[in-house]
C-alpha cells in the first residue's frame, strides 16, 4: 500500500491543481466556497477535466451567515455546468477519477487558506473508489441535492450579507498559484422567444429560395445553391484562421490584414477601420483572439468582453459582426452571423425577442433564434440559414419581391 502524502494551507492548493491537470474526472465535495474557489482550479481549460463535478453547502442559511460566497459559485459556473448545493454537507474531498482522493478539511475558499489546514493524498484503489461510491450515492444523487441554477444564484446573492464570516487566522497565509486571465463569469442565460410565421409562410419562402436566382452571383445558381458555395467558403476560412492562430507568436501586419479581411468578408463597408486594426500590437491582438475563440467559461461573456473599451482584450477597429463572424467560421456548428439583414428578417418572420441591451446576451439570443429556424426549414447550418435570412432581409425572397 502507497504511503500516504499530507498538505497543510501552503501546499494544499498546487496538489490539487496538479491532480485535476492529470485527471478526465474530478469529484469535488466541500462545505464552504469563497469568492475565490476558482483559484483551486487550473486556469486553463486544458488542464481542467471535463467532468468536473462540485457540490458544496450553498443552503440560504449559509448564505445569509457569510459562510458560502454566491459570487464565488458564479465563477464556478463559468468552469462547469455540474455545480449542486447540499445542506448539512462538512465534507472536504477531492476525488481524481479511480485513482486518488485527497481529504482534509480545506475548504475551496481563501480565508480556508488562512488557518492551520491539513489534508492527506490517499492513493489506495480500493479506498478510493470507496469514496467515488461515497460521492455519487451519498452526496450527489442525495435526494436533498439541488442543481444550482442561476435563478437560484440570483436569490441567494439576495440573502450574502456583503462579508465573509470570518475564523480565527492562523499563523501563516497559505498559497494560491497566480491566476492567469479573466475571473470565470457564469453563463449567459437564454431568453424566451416565438416565431411567428405560419408553417404556408415558411414552405413559401423556402420554396422560393430553392428556385429564385441569387442576385449575388448572377450566374444562374439559386440563393439555396450559393448557400452551399457560402457553407463551403466559410469552412476554408476557418482552417485558415486555425492555421494563422497557431503560429500566433508570429504575426505581423499581413498576418493582422488576413484577420481582419476574414472577419469582414460581409461586410466591405467597415474595411475603413482595417488601418487602425493593423496598427495595433500583433501579440495584443493574439491574446485577445485567444481569450475570444478559446477562453474560459461562457464564449457569449468571452465576445462581450472584447468588444468593451475598458477590457484588456479590446481590439481597436473590429466591431460586433466581425468578431461574432471569427466565431462562427472558428466554430461553425455553435455561433452564427451577425449581421443586418438577418436583423430585418427576423422582423418579416415575426420573431417576438426582446434586444437585450448587452451584447453578448444578444448574441447568444440571436443564435438561439437562428438554431430554432434551423431545424423549422430542415437547413440543418448556421451558414445555410444565415444566407436564407439574408435573402429574405434584402427582397431576394418574400412576399415584398416582385420577382
């Protein structure tokens, strides 16, 4: 049997950042969170596992005593989807897929790294997946364990007296490895919506998109057949951003050109900002795109953080449409376009959805209109619907042709 290791408060932090980087599972069950549980978790998604799974006490009366941080559970939520709240939970233990466990009594919270703290690195399979038996029958599947939601969050952050409880300090701080970019902020949340137009309606419309010629092109193909030539289009320019962003380190003023012509290539009007684009510091750039196209947490908050003046990864020169294009060729099957045809289709197909006034919750909202009109005209992408919706938003198609 492996000897068991033991970390106080000024180690405990770096043994978890280092199990969870070699793990595809992580188990969490702690009592308390602070503002800065995220600490306790690596930075970079890479090195997080995709099942990540944290339960803690988030009861309202924890809350309201100042023990568990409701905006540090937000930030959680930025990490992961699988957060649960269990009342009555004192556990501490961190569970590494079948292999490891570490328990003692730290809590995922920095006044926790205040006091005397010790924990034990248990090794042994078999107690290990003891534990893992602990974990999902007693705690996680625990009748009394609700899923943290964000209207939930929204209530306890209702009750947070504004301070955390404090304890007794003890003689030493512990340490919590530097943090590296942007605090994870919890998902944007969806917005309800309706479509309005009548099933006749849309079969008219796709009718005439599969049969009317594309004013575009002019070359005889239909607006449905320049789709596919755009579907096409938008995959090159993807493997060509995914080539230029790994070789980031490495760009220069061609490199920063091809950029912004990729994420303009709709809209030629704004190519007047490209000189204050280019002008810009390459490695700037690349670290903002970086934070943009794979960045922690949710990619809507990601999107609206670049394009805030008072961000550190705001790019001079490139609006709403061209980055929400960058993510859409970066990840097709997700994000849509933006742009302003779409914006008056939406009108003709009676989309009843309130703006909202942040950028990224209208994004996302769009995207989720968009995905919905996907699956009502059987277009099936992102891209094939955007250029439906372009044609409806500029008369190609539609009760306003006369064609």
């Amino acid at each position: 049997m492996p000897s068991p290791k033991y970390y106080c408060e000024d180690s405990i932090v770096e043994a978890l950042h280092r199990l969870i980087a070699q793990s595809s599972t992580c188990r969490v069950a702690v009592s308390y969170c602070g503002e800065a549980a995220y600490t306790f978790f690596p930075d970079t998604p890479a090195r997080r596992p995709p099942d990540l799974r944290i339960i803690v006490d988030a009861s309202e009366t924890t809350v309201s005593r100042g023990l568990t941080n409701p905006r540090g559970i937000g930030h959680l939520l930025g990490l992961t989807s699988q957060i649960k709240s269990l009342a009555g939970l004192h556990a501490k233990a961190f569970i590494f897929d079948d292999r490891v466990a570490i328990v003692g009594s730290v809590n995922i919270s920095a006044s926790s790294l205040a006091q005397y703290q010790l924990a034990l690195e248990v090794s042994d399979r078999k107690i290990v997946r003891q534990l893992i038996r602990w974990f999902d029958t007693e705690i996680w599947r625990n009748e009394d364990a609700k899923i943290v939601t964000r209207e939930a969050l929204s209530k306890l952050s209702e009750l947070w007296p504004g301070s955390t409880f404090s304890w007794p300090a003890g003689s030493r701080k512990g340490r919590i490895p530097k943090w590296r970019g942007e605090v994870p902020e919890p998902p944007l949340g969806p917005s309800d919506f309706k479509i309005g137009i009548s099933e006749a309606e849309l079969e008219n419309l796709l009718s005439q998109f599969e049969k009317k010629e594309c004013p575009y092109e002019k070359n005889g193909e239909t607006c449905s057949q320049v789709s596919l030539r755009y579907e096409s289009k938008h995959a090159e320019m993807g493997n060509q951003l995914r080539s230029l962003m790994r070789r980031r380190r490495f760009w220069d003023k061609g490199d920063l050109a091809t950029i912004f012509d990729i994420a303009f290539t709709n809209g030629r009007a704004a190519k007047i900002r490209k000189p204050l684009f280019i002008k810009q510091n390459s490695t700037h750039v690349a670290r903002s795109l970086t934070f943009l196209l794979n960045g922690i947490g949710d990619p809507y908050t990601r999107f609206e953080k670049v394009l805030d003046p008072k961000s550190p990864y705001k790019l001079n020169g490139m609006g709403e449409s061209g980055l929400a294009f960058l993510m859409h060729v970066w990840n097709p099957k997700d994000f849509s376009v933006v742009d302003y045809p779409v914006e008056k289709a939406f009108k003709l197909l009676k989309v009843d959805l309130r703006r909202s006034k942040r950028a990224g919750q209208s994004y996302k909202d769009r995207t989720a209109v968009i995905s919905a009109i996907a699956k009502r005209t059987g277009l099936k992408t992102f891209a094939r619907v955007d250029h439906f919706l372009d044609a409806i938003g500029k008369g190609h198609i539609g009760p306003h042709n006369a064609g």
